[in-house]
C-alpha cells in the first residue's frame, strides 16, 4: 500500500548538480526512516544516504560533503540533492522507506 515514485534523474556533465525526488502516495510518511541508495552495471546496491523522521542524516563516504538527503512531510516527499557530481556517481537512483522501494532513476555523469 506504500508505493514510492522517483524523478529527476538525468544527464548531467561532471561538476554539474541534479536534485532527485521520491515522493509517496502512502500514508504516515513522517514516521518513516528514508533512505537513497544507488546500484551501478555489474555492482552491488549500496546505501548513499538516510535521514530519520527526527531529521538525522548520514552520508556514505563517497558523497559526503557532496550530497544532501532531505525530507518535507507535508509533500510526502523525500529528495537528495547532488552537487558536484562526479562519473563514479552514474547509477540508478531508488528511495527506500518502509520495507518499500521506488522504481528508480537514472543518474548518468558524463562529458
């Protein structure tokens, strides 16, 4: 019944920024501990960031300083912003909540 949609994924060049957004046609989504993870061809999923619905955050050390997972619950939303995007960053985006997963976006770093 909790059901993620992801957006705003792209192309964009090294250096450059994207703002991706995940929001949820479910209920309680202030409750929720939120996560973005990323999987790129031929490597495992790993966990880029969380925030708690008390607002805390971590970073994986790869995005860190880089990176900034934020959440409005009066949109049902969650985002990460990335700045600063490098070629290692290329992968497919999903937001993670409530044992549920979005169906992705693709992120593509490139010149």
């Amino acid at each position: 019944q909790v059901q993620f949609v992801e957006s705003g994924g792209g192309l964009v060049q090294p250096g450059g920024s994207l703002r991706l957004s995940c929001v949820t046609s479910g209920t309680f989504f202030d409750t929720y501990l939120m996560a973005w993870y990323r999987q790129a061809p031929g490597k495992q999923r790993e966990r880029v960031a969380l925030i708690t619905s008390g607002y805390t955050t971590n970073y994986a050390d790869s995005v860190k300083g880089r990176f900034t997972i934020s959440r409005d619950n009066a949109k049902n939303t969650l985002y990460l912003q990335m700045n600063s995007l490098k070629p290692e960053d290329t992968a497919v985006y999903y937001c993670n909540g409530a044992g549920r997963w979005g169906q992705g976006t693709q992120v593509t770093v490139s010149s």
